[in-house]
C-alpha cells in the first residue's frame, strides 16, 4: 500500500525513524541537484543539503502540510543557500551562477519551441554549453523561478510557494525568462537551422 503525504508526515513527527531515513533517500537527490545549482562548489552543496534536513528534522513539528514536504524542503535548501552566499567571507557570485551538473545536464524542452533541429542535435556538448549560458545570463530574479519550474519540474504554485511569491508573480517571471531566453538564443539556433544542423 503506497503511504500518502499525511500518513508520512505522522510517521516523521512522531520522530519515526524509518520514516526519516525514506524521507531523506527520496528528496536528498533533488535537494542536492538544486543546491548544486544554486551553489559555486559540490562541497558547499553538501553543506546546503545537510542544513536543509538538520532543519527540517527541527521544524517538522511545525509543518502544517499546506504544500507538499518536497516543496517545503525546497524552500528551506534556498534560504539555507541564500543564507551561506552572504555570509562576509563567501565569494561574490550570482546565487545561481552554477547551473547544472556536469554529468547531469538537463536542457528545458521550452527552450526549442522556435525551431525545427532534430533532437540529437540538442545534444552535442556545444548546444548545451550555450543554453547553459543563457540560462546563467537570466536576470537573477527569473534565475529561481525558471530553475524550479523548467529544470526541477516543480508546478506553479510549487515554485511559488518554495520562493514566497504569489502564483501569479511566478507565472510572470517564468514568462519574462523564457521571452529572455528565447530573444538570447533564437539567432543561434537560427544559424545553426540554416546551417542544415551540426555535426558534433
């Protein structure tokens, strides 16, 4: 029987530790691929990822489940992020200035709505480098919206809630950051179209 949101979230405030070990295997991953996106190095990701559930574990108690648990981790991993990087001694750096994994690139399929290439050619190390680019080049204000809605996979309303904005606020700025994207990449893949594509 597959144990629902509410039966889990029992389980975990009554300081189940099953539970908290379940809890941990099934968002850590995610957890930890936003971290690394938002953070300059995979050490400082870890640091994120392990305040995030030292946090969680102290305000579970506190939840009250109006948003799902791996949205409400997602938030807390931001401000435990957004806490670090203006810590005096940390680098000065866009708090999303690292977008993916190198192993683990993940490109929005929103991204290609403007052009007829085949899907493999989405692929070669040079197409990814340059919408990574454009990506890191998104005002920083879109940056987090786009990162959770486009390559997190959360809804609307999840990224809203995860970033304290209203639903209509996010649905705004995810459209202002695929405008902006679309208006930094449409020459390239234009040329690249006309081109016949590109050979790896």
């Amino acid at each position: 029987m597959i144990e629902t949101e509410a039966e889990l979230l029992t389980r975990l405030q009554t300081n189940d530790k099953v539970a908290w070990a379940d809890f941990l295997d099934l968002h850590s991953p995610h957890v930890y691929a936003l971290a690394l996106r938002l953070m300059k190095s995979e050490a400082d990701a870890e640091d994120v990822l392990q305040e995030t559930f030292a946090s969680a574990y102290k305000a579970i108690n506190s939840f009250e489940g109006r948003s799902k648990l791996g949205t409400w981790l997602y938030r807390i991993a931001y401000n435990a992020a957004m806490m670090r990087l203006r810590r005096p001694d940390a680098e000065t750096v866009s708090i999303e200035d690292t977008m993916m994994a190198e192993d683990g690139r993940l490109i929005p399929k929103q991204l290609f709505d403007w052009c007829c290439l085949p899907e493999k050619e989405f692929e070669t190390d040079e197409v990814t480098d340059k919408l990574e680019q454009a990506v890191r080049d998104l005002p920083d204000k879109y940056k987090s919206v786009f990162i959770l809605r486009e390559l997190e996979g959360l809804s609307t309303r999840e990224t809203a809630v995860a970033l304290n904005l209203t639903e209509g606020a996010a649905k705004v700025r995810l459209h202002r950051a695929r405008l902006h994207l679309r208006e930094q990449l449409s020459p390239y893949f234009t040329d690249l179209a006309e081109q016949g594509g590109y050979n790896a």
